[in-house]
C-alpha cells in the first residue's frame, strides 16, 4: 500500500508513465478493490505531470482534444474529461458523441494543427478535488458511481 516506487533509471526525456515501477501482475478483482480501498488521501499523487511541465510543452501537446490515430486505430482524446488529473478545476464536459467520426485525412490535418485544437481557458486548481459548482449534479446524472460484485469474484 502506498506511493508508486520509482524507477531510479528514469529521465524527463522518458514518457511519464515510464517513470513508475509497476504493482504486481494478475491481480484478481478483488484484490485490486481491496488496494484501492485502502488508499489513503495521502498515498494518491493527485497531479502526476505538474514536475513533468518543464520537459514537454504540456497545453500544446496534451490538452489536443479530437481524434487520435495510431495506424486505422482512431480514438477520441478529450483531456476536458479528466481535467483534475492535470492540475485543473473540472468542468462539465462536452459529450463524447458531440465529436463526428471524421475521416483518417482530417485526423491527421487536425493533429498537424494541434494548438488550434488544444482545450483552452482552463483554470489550475487550489485543491485536487475542486470542480465548478454544478459538476457534481452533472456527474451523479451520467456516472455510475458503485462499484458492484463482477463475475470473477470469488
């Protein structure tokens, strides 16, 4: 339980993900319920690329919103859905369905222009949890917030 390790090899240079050591493989459901039940406030890094900004240009690059592709694989990449996890108050977000399916050649005319699709006007936050006041009404409407016994658990 607790903070992530670190790998002691790791650079800026490195993809941020690349920073940690990962916790133990095949974890069944229950075990993995079980750990996150037991974190603390503490054990949690709320803002894991706040240090990472001075290595990358973060708001050009990581708040794209729109498609994304690798290959014919496209997905959509809308960072104004997890907004908290950068350091920002959260806003109500658009909804995933509110972005047409574009063709591969508009996905790659938008990600060459990036910066003109970069989620902007965004506010860093005092507190890891601060969102704006009708965000939680908002959430508890389209979430599903309980976690229920799957299959798997035995």
């Amino acid at each position: 339980m607790g903070r992530r390790r670190v790998l002691n090899t790791y650079t800026n240079l490195h993809p941020r993900a690349s920073r940690y050591i990962p916790s133990r493989q095949g974890w069944s459901l229950t075990e993995e319920r079980r750990y996150l039940d037991g974190l603390t406030y503490d054990a949690i890094i709320w803002h894991p690329y706040r240090s990472h900004r001075r290595s990358s240009p973060f708001l050009a690059i990581c708040m794209y919103s729109g498609w994304i592709r690798l290959g014919n694989m496209i997905h959509r990449h809308l960072p104004e859905r997890v907004l908290r996890q950068f350091g920002f108050v959260q806003t109500i977000p658009r909804s995933p369905e509110s972005l047409p399916m574009p063709d591969i050649h508009m996905i790659d005319l938008h990600w060459l222009r990036y910066v003109d699709h970069a989620f902007t006007g965004v506010v860093e936050a005092e507190d890891p949890s601060a969102c704006v006041d009708e965000y939680m009404v908002w959430f508890r409407r389209v979430s599903h917030p309980y976690i229920t016994p799957g299959d798997d658990d035995d």
